[in-house]
C-alpha cells in the first residue's frame, strides 16, 4: 500500500493536513490492529510486518484493506466514532472478500484433530 497516495487521500477526506509523525503513528496502529484480527496469511502480501519510518515507505498490507485503513487514519485523527465504525466494517468486508478468494475451488474435508 502506497503510503503517499494514502496521505493524500487522507488530506482529502479531511480537509486539511494532518502531521507527519502522527500519520505514520497511525498507520502502524492501523495495520497492527489490522494484524491482531485477521490471519496474516491473507493479509501480508510478502514478508514481515516492519512500522512505516516515511512516506517513501510502503505498508506491506493487501490493498484490498485501503479504505478500511484510510477510515481508521482519519477517524483516528479527528477522533470521530462513526469513522472508526467504517474502518471495522470495510476490513471485515475486504477480509471476506480476500477469504472467499483464497478459499475458491478448495473443499473442507473435515476436522482433523
């Protein structure tokens, strides 16, 4: 995930700039909450997790998780509610999405134990 086009796009969404330190702070929060709740698997496209120090970084998160972390950037920034609810179910909408993808074709053969 682009980090620039992710800060521009949050500069849109709000209306103004928000700082530079704070945004990368709220990208590694974004994407460890992200890593908490879904399996790494599916979310990770190559690699480890390493936090953004720039915004010549990129975030190693599938973009299918975008607009779920540019809610969660800009509800977070301006401490609005109804964002962050945004951010939780655009994540649970892509993580289905990705799931249904990476589960096409396959069968459940039962539980091994």
């Amino acid at each position: 995930m682009d980090l620039k086009k992710l800060y521009g796009d949050l500069t849109v969404l709000l209306g103004r700039e928000v700082p530079l330190y704070s945004f990368l702070l709220y990208c590694d929060m974004g994407a460890r909450m992200l890593l908490c709740r879904y399996p790494k698997k599916l979310l990770l496209g190559v690699g480890e997790y390493t936090a953004p120090e720039s915004l010549s970084d990129a975030l190693p998160i599938a973009e299918e998780f975008y607009t779920a972390v540019l809610y969660f950037l800009g509800g977070s920034a301006i401490g609005e509610e109804s964002m962050l609810k945004k951010s939780e179910a655009a994540a649970e909408e892509a993580y289905r999405t990705l799931w249904r993808a990476h589960a096409r074709g396959k069968r459940r053969k039962g539980d091994v134990w």
